[in-house]
C-alpha cells in the first residue's frame, strides 16, 4: 500500500489491519500487551471469566495442591538429601520446591505450636527463677513495680512463647557469619551460607519434633525395664541427652551437606560438619540466655 504526502505533511498511520486484536495496556507496569501475558512483569490481563466464581474455586485448589505438593518435595529433600536445597536454589531448579525461610517460617510456627506440650526447649518462669542471677532481676523489679508474682509469672510465660519464635530466626545469620570463617577463602558467598544455615535450623526443629514422637515410647519402656535402665533414662530426660543427640545428628547431616553443596572433600567437610553442630548447640545457650532477657524486658 503507498502513501503520498508533500515535503511538509506527516505521514499517515496506516489502519489496523482486518483481524488484529488488541490486550491494552498491563495493568501491573503499563506496558503495551501483545498477549494475554504482560512480556515485561508477566501480569496477565483480567478478564470477566477471572471474576467467576468457578474460577476463584479453580485457581485456589490449585494454589493448594501445587503448594502441598511442592512443600512436601521440599520436606523431604530436606531431610534425605542434605544441601539439595542450597544447589537447587543456586545453580537452579529452585521453582521445584518452596523458598527456604518459607519453609522456615511454616516449621518454626507449627513447632512452637507442639513444643509447649513437650520437655523440648521447655523453658518457664519457674525454670528462669531457680538461676540466682535471673531471681535477683525479677525480684528487683516486682519490689518496684508492686505487681503480685504470679500475675507477672502468667504475663511472662506468654510473651515468653512469642520471643521464642522470634529469636530463633537470628541464630541463623549467626551460624552464616561462622560458616563463611569455616569457609573463608573458597570464594562461597555470605548468601550461600545463609540459605544453608537456614536449612540446617529447619532441619533442628525437625530433628527435635521427631524427638518429640519417640520421647515418650522410649521413656515408657526405659521405665518398663526398671531400675537397669534408670542411668539411660536420666540422661535421656536431660538438657545433655538432648544436646548430644542433636550435636551427633547435627554433624551427619552437615557432612553430607556439605558434601553435596559445597563440594568439600570427606575430611573437611567432617571438620567442618563438627565445628558448625557445636556452634548451634552453643548458639542455642546463647539462645536460652537471650529469650530470658528479651521477656524480661518486654514484661
């Protein structure tokens, strides 16, 4: 088709052509759709059908199935491979499982959920105040504040629960700042560390979850065999029984981690693996220690 306009005239635009569909502009970052699909932010163009009561109906059991499904793969490449997770979302394949603070997050909440029905982190008021210096702070206070003890213990044993669930999260920089000391030197990024140890704190309230299902069976027959089996049940049911337990798993599961993610030879990676399970038992002293004080202040 020619077109004749004088030096002076600006050309015309030529007519759509017959048949051509137009989709707008996207409604998310304005650009021009050549598709049901924005090319730029991939926003897709509502339509009538979207507002459809089949269609909410449609598109939430999907969200739900393909959530379930993928948390599930998540869950148990977690526990039966080790560092998948850390190769997965660095040298791809991540959209195959759930992010991993997301994961996180759904463990930590569903474990401080169960965990006050258990001996496990089982930390109360009455524990705190058989330490002298713990009992001397809250002594102080309550002569101050006048406030009868156990309204204060009641209010403390709550806010004691929401600190717990919080606090946790920061042990998991800290464990990244020891990991890149461990690893200095191999070029492995501060991220890197962080997605691991992420993991590896998944991983924790797992490990101490599950300690939670085999606990009590084992108690009870420990407790059928009788007084032979009195010194297995003692330091079963203390703090030193389930440290070791955790520091043992700990350091299986970070061997093979490593192996798998950081590509560490066999003697490194036990090394390391050991050195990083006592870093997170020591970091949840430090982690008893900073809840006491974080409740008491919010108290």
């Amino acid at each position: 088709m020619a077109f004749t306009f004088s030096r002076h005239e600006t050309p015309p635009v030529p007519a759509r052509e017959s048949g051509a569909s137009s989709f707008g502009e996207c409604g998310n970052c304005s650009a021009i759709l050549t598709g049901p699909y924005c090319s730029q932010c991939g926003e897709k163009k509502v339509t009538a059908n979207d507002y459809s009561l089949s269609h909410l109906a449609e598109e939430a059991i999907d969200v739900f199935t393909h959530f379930d499904s993928r948390f599930l793969r998540t869950l148990k490449a977690l526990v039966a491979k080790p560092g998948e997770l850390s190769n997965a979302y660095f040298r791809g394949g991540r959209s195959r499982y759930t992010k991993p603070l997301t994961v996180f997050v759904i463990i930590n909440i569903i474990f401080f959920i169960v965990q006050p029905h258990t001996n496990l982190l089982h930390d109360q008021y009455t524990n705190y105040i058989k330490v002298p210096s713990y009992s001397a702070r809250v002594r102080e206070h309550l002569l101050v504040t006048k406030e009868p003890e156990q309204a204060y213990a009641a209010r403390f044993n709550t806010n004691l629960q929401n600190e717990k669930k919080s606090l946790l999260i920061v042990s998991v920089p800290l464990l990244a700042i020891v990991m890149a000391l461990v690893f200095f030197g191999t070029r492995r990024t501060y991220a890197e560390h962080l997605v691991f140890s992420v993991q590896v704190y998944t991983f924790v309230l797992i490990f101490l979850g599950a300690t939670v299902v085999l606990f009590f069976p084992l108690v009870w027959l420990l407790g059928a065999i009788g007084p032979a089996a009195a010194p297995a049940l003692r330091v079963l049911e203390s703090d030193l029984g389930v440290v070791g337990a955790l520091v043992t798993a700990l350091t299986i599961y970070m061997y093979f981690g490593l192996r798998r993610a950081y590509e560490a030879s066999r003697f490194r990676a036990a090394l390391s693996a050991f050195i990083l399970a006592w870093t997170v038992a020591i970091l949840t002293g430090v982690y008893h220690e900073a809840v006491f004080f974080a409740t008491f202040w919010m108290t």
